[in-house]
C-alpha cells in the first residue's frame, strides 16, 4: 500500500507516545497555545484573542537539548467553572496525572489574579516539577515584572513570550535539567502505513463519543453542548495490527452561523483536517432529519475526493425498528446526499459500541479500493462493452462514443477518456459513465476523477 505524505509526522508521534510528558497548564488566555505551537514548530493549536479556545488535550513532540519529550496543550482552568469550564478541567487534570513535569503559566501583562493562585496552591499538593513561565514578558528592559509571582512557592520562574520567542531557549534548557534522567530517544520509524480518518459531521452527532469509544477513554470532551469540540483532535490506536489516526474535528455550523466567531476558526481546521485525510467519515444524527447542513458537510468531503463512509449513529435510539429500517434511513439520506449515492453506510451507537468498529474494517476496506489500478487492457475491453451493450445515454439526440481510456493515477483512481464529445458530458452522462466504471471494477465509496479529452481539436461541437 502506498505511504500517505503525512506518514512521517504520524507515525513518529504514535511512536512517541512512551516519551516523557510535559503539560502547560493555566487560566484562559495566558498563552499556552501560542507556547504549544512555538515548541513543537506547528500551527497545531488554535490561537485567538477570546478566552477559551482549547478544549481538549492536544498533544506534540518537543525535541529538547537532550532528546526529545511530549508537550501536551490544555484548556484554560477558571476559578469558578460552569459545565464546560468542568469538563476543559478533567482534562488538564488527566493530563497533569500522567505528566512528569508541569509548566505553570501566568499573563506578564495581566499580573496575579485570583484563578492563577487558585490553581498555584492546586499544584503545590502535587509531587512534581513546577516551572512558572511568565509569558507576554515582551517589553524590553522597561518592562514591569510583577513580582507577586514569586510569592506563589515556587523555586522556578521564568520570564519570556512565546510569540516573540524571548526566553524559549533558556526554558528548553531548564525543562532538560528538570527532564534529567526521563529523556528516552525516538523509537525507529518503522515501515507501516497509518491509516489518518477524518471524523466530521454537524454539531452534537457524536463525533468525540466515537472516537471516545474506539479509544477506550475519554480522549477528547463528549457533551450534548453543541460546538464542544474546537481543536482537531489526532488519536492513535492499533487495530488489528494496524495504525490508525483518528481526528475528531469541529461540528460544522452552517456559515452565516458562526462568521467571525471562535468556532469559525474550528471548521476552517476542519476543512484542513479533511484534505490531509485518507478516509472521511460522515456522521448523522439517527434522531435528527437530514438538512442542508448535512449536504453541506458531505459536500466538503466529496469536494475532498477522499473516500466516505456515512456513520449513522445513535441508532440506538430509535424507536420500533425492524428489517426494512435501515433500507428507509438510507433511501431517506441519499435522496439528500445524491453525489454520494454509491457511499457505503454503516448505522452505528456510540453510546454502546454497537458495530462501531465497523468504521475501522471499512475505512481499510475503501482505502484498498481507492488505491486499484485497472491495466489499459482491461479497461479497453470494457470501453467495448460500453459501446456495444451498456452505451451512454444519448443527449438531445447525440450518440456518446467513449474510443479508449486509461488510468493516470491511484488515490483517487483517475481515468482518462477519450470520446467524440468536444464540448464534455452532460451531468447525468457523466454521471452514469461513473457508475458503471464503480460497478465495474468495484470502486464503490470512492471517489473518482474522469478527465474527458476530444478525439480530434477539429471536431464539431455536438
């Protein structure tokens, strides 16, 4: 199977999961994202002025001065939480627990307030190494230091901006004395492909629950608050003996719902999230009708051309099913989602596992397709059926002839055909000479790009 180009970045982060744990903590908006994405040279975390925009944990590789460690980003703690601040602190606390090491950061600008000395005397009950970076510490030698931030009980502070990178590297030094003992070397990249599926769908489908119950755990935040999830999630499992990463991403909202908010940057990762995926899952709430929303979203992933799977989940929450049930739920979303009217559908629970892993056996299963490659031969000897016995339908009146095609490329199969139509297909021609190559060589689920070229540049318009 061939390598996705991400494979690299993936695996070296699964393979990095044995490494030493680092966890920036601190109230909203201090800069730990900003610090996040300094260390680990990404653009991983969501950065934005407005508190709040970390939820989940988000995970990275640092390579320090004596080899490498794992940083991991958390949400803003608050003093006083409401639902969702409750939960943004279960998991910095997971992720505090499995730290060996806490980087404990306060607002230079903003000094002391209240949270920050609630969660300083929270850390003091810990046994462990507790640095204080002080962060937008960026005014020259005319800048103030609040010196209040000694008074914490902490024998490490630091000063520095990890927007303008000051103090990073005496940071990166002081985080390797501290680490001195923990450091492990990178694991080998081994020769494995990595699976990388894109979960997305509205808000409130069940995306983290599904990815919560293929991991076993409570990896990324599950609540029926819609817009839960902001950052892009990656997970990694073994199945099967296999690989996978799992991205949990942003519900997406319809545009004029979320423009110029937070969440709008939530979806414009998503999208980005779903371009670099090799499958696409597509979830749908059973207990909601399908709207306009849900085409959209399916839509963002055909325009992808990556392979789908539509994931009907919370199927056990419908009522009085029998035989012809799934058969009615699948005829009521296609006629919604016409441009993928071949995708392969699987109704789910996430709530109770049920057929859950199901997503895993096809996601390989459609990825395997998607990389066939069809010889010239056998594609021509189908090129004559088509032209004797399944022909395209004629349009006003013109008759189709396909002369020959072959394939360019895999992932997505791409074919090149050259008929006696200058000017292209009609839709619905286009669209049955799809088909009948999906039928034919079983690429159902996959998309597939059909480059039309005219037999001759002289040639009459039909």
């Amino acid at each position: 199977m061939a390598r996705p180009e991400h494979y690299k970045t993936i695996l070296s982060e699964f393979e990095d999961r044995d490494l030493p744990v680092v966890a920036l903590v601190g109230r909203p908006n201090v800069g730990k994202s900003t610090l996040f994405n300094r260390l680990t040279r990404s653009r991983r975390a969501i950065i934005d002025p407005k508190p709040g925009m970390t939820r989940d944990r988000l995970y990275g590789s640092v390579d320090g001065p004596e080899g490498r460690f794992r940083l991991v980003d958390t949400g803003g703690i608050e003093s006083d939480p409401d639902r969702i601040a409750s939960m943004i602190k279960d998991q910095t606390d997971s992720a505090i627990r499995e730290a060996k090491l806490v980087v404990f950061m306060t607002d230079g600008r903003a000094g002391l307030l209240a949270s920050d000395e609630a969660i300083a005397a929270a850390l003091r009950s810990l046994a462990k190494p507790i640095i204080i970076f002080v962060n937008k510490v960026d005014g020259g030698e005319d800048h103030i230091v609040d010196t209040d931030v000694f008074g914490l009980g902490f024998d490490d502070v630091m000063f520095g901006s990890a927007e303008h990178n000051l103090g990073i590297e005496a940071l990166l030094d002081k985080l390797g004395s501290k680490l001195a003992g923990n450091w492990r070397a990178p694991r080998a990249i081994k020769e494995e492909p990595v699976r990388k599926l894109a979960i997305i769908g509205r808000p409130n489908a069940g995306k983290s629950s599904i990815v919560n119950q293929l991991l076993g755990e409570d990896r990324v935040m599950v609540s029926e608050i819609a817009g839960t999830t902001r950052d892009p999630i990656d997970s990694f499992l073994r199945y099967q003996n296999e690989t996978y990463c799992l991205i949990d991403t942003a519900g997406i909202r319809r545009k004029g719902r979320i423009e110029g908010s937070q969440e709008s940057l939530s979806v414009m990762m998503a999208s980005r999230q779903v371009s670099q995926a090799d499958v696409i899952v597509v979830v749908v709430d059973a207990t909601e009708p399908v709207a306009s929303q849900d085409a959209a979203i399916a839509g963002i992933a055909n325009d992808a051309y990556k392979p789908v799977i539509i994931a009907v989940n919370k199927w056990d929450l419908v009522d009085e099913k029998d035989s012809d049930t799934p058969r009615l739920y699948e005829d009521r979303i296609r006629r919604k989602l016409k441009f993928l009217e071949k995708t392969p559908f699987v109704f789910i629970s996430a709530k109770t596992g049920q057929r859950v892993t199901r997503l895993l056996d096809m996601s390989k299963e459609i990825q395997e397709r998607a990389l066939t490659r069809v010889t010239t031969g056998v594609l021509n000897r189908f090129v004559t059926e088509l032209d004797t016995t399944k022909s395209i339908p004629p349009y006003k009146g013109k008759r189709i002839k396909v002369y020959y095609m072959a394939q360019v490329a895999v992932n997505p199969p791409t074919f090149v055909a050259t008929t006696n139509a200058h000017k292209g297909l009609h839709f619905s021609q286009q669209r049955y000479f799809l088909n009948r190559i999906r039928d034919q060589f079983d690429l159902h689920g996959v998309p597939i790009r059909l480059v039309l070229k005219p037999k001759s540049k002289k040639q009459k318009d039909l």
